[in-house]
C-alpha cells in the first residue's frame, strides 16, 4: 500500500490517495496571500506529536524547511487563508494520518 498526499490550496482540501485513489478528504486551512503554502512536490520528512504552540496535537514536517502538515490549537480556522504557508488540520485528522503514513510520504501541492 503506497500512500501520498495531494493538497488542493483553491480548494482547501487534502486528498489521501492509495496507489493513486483518492481514499479519504479533509478540510484544512492554507497560507495567507501574505505568506502563501509553496506549490511544489515534497515529502513528509519528520513526524513530532505535541509540538506545542499553535501547532495542535502533532506536525508533520515537510522536506522544505519551516513547513508542515499540523494541527491547530484555532479549529475554526480550518478552510481558511489563515496561515504562514503550511497546511492546518483539526487535531483528531492529522493524528490519523500520523498513524498511516511513514516518512517519505509524497505530498503533491497544487493550486
């Protein structure tokens, strides 16, 4: 089973894909026009639950410095512009997706 991720920023969705079917969506919230998510193929590079701050319940690190898939500790900024570039999740999604996906999962973002 090879997993990856695809975002959606106009859409302000996260795609699951499973051999390449999209099995599962989830709402988040992206970069500000100030301080927009990168359009750009990546991989998930490091995996930190509790990191603290506004970061929610686990980050996701991204393979580009300074960006991630997180929780937040402001669920009702999910389907937002509201970030500094990465991509925020509620809490409960990306602690699932933690458990499925191992480092050097793609993630293809897209406008």
């Amino acid at each position: 089973m090879a997993y990856a991720i695809r975002i959606s920023l106009s859409e302000r969705q996260l795609y699951l894909l499973q051999d390449g079917k999209t099995i599962k969506n989830y709402p988040v919230g992206v970069g500000k026009f100030e301080t927009p998510t990168p359009l750009t193929t990546t991989s998930i590079a490091t995996k930190k639950p509790n990191p603290g701050g506004p970061f929610g319940t686990m980050w996701l690190g991204l393979a580009i410095p300074h960006y991630g898939i997180h929780g937040t500790n402001n669920p009702s900024s999910i389907g937002g512009y509201v970030s500094h570039g990465c991509i925020r999740m509620y809490n409960q999604d990306v602690l699932g997706l933690a458990t499925l996906l191992p480092i050097g999962t793609p993630v293809f973002i897209s406008a």
